[in-house]
C-alpha cells in the first residue's frame, strides 16, 4: 500500500494559466526532487455533467505527491526539499482560497 500528500487548491486567481505554469514548470520540479517521490501528478477540472444532485468540487488544481510508504513520507516532509517547496510557494502567482494538505494511504480497489 503507498501513501499519497495531497495538496489541494480550491482557489481562484487572475490568471490561471500563469498559475498552472508556473506550478508545473517551477514547484513541480521540487516536489520532484523529495527524497522518496515516487511520482507527482496534478489534477486539474474537466468539464463534466452529473444526472443527479450532487455537490461540485471547486478545486483549480489537485496535486498527488506519492510515496512507497508512511516512512518515506515522513522524511520527504522533514526534508530541506519540502523546505524549498514552501519557500516557493510565495513565489506563485496572487490568488485567494484555501490551500489543503492531505495524507492517504492508497488501496487500489479495482483495475480494468
């Protein structure tokens, strides 16, 4: 079972091309180097139509940082990578919301 930290965004900015790329081509390069990373992907909204009443997200991005385990989590975030991460989020682009951070262990339920 690996352990994914979550970092959600539910935010709105000026300019969310600029913040995206700047995510992509500055922090993730960072969260990249986290001792243990085994993979980062970013989750960004797709345009979909649910027929029943239900309550939309509002996320502008989803980010999964995941790791072989609890351990390995524990020291990427104790780590002078996770540090510079922090650093550079005052260099992102000006937005407001709130910004989550989440850990989870992963259970792959099912594969086709």
């Amino acid at each position: 079972m690996t352990v994914s930290y979550f970092v959600r965004y539910d935010i709105s900015t000026a300019d969310a091309k600029s913040f995206l790329e700047h995510y992509r081509t500055r922090h993730v390069p960072i969260l990249a180097r986290w001792p243990g990373a085994k993979r980062v992907v970013l989750h960004t909204p797709a345009e979909w139509n649910d027929p029943f009443a239900i309550t939309r997200g509002n996320a502008m991005l989803l980010v999964q940082v995941e790791f072989e385990s609890a351990a390995a989590l524990k020291s990427a975030l104790f780590s002078r990578e996770r540090a510079e991460a922090r650093l550079d989020f005052q260099n992102f682009p000006a937005f407001s919301g709130t910004v989550t951070h989440q850990a989870m262990l992963s259970e792959e339920a099912w594969h086709a």
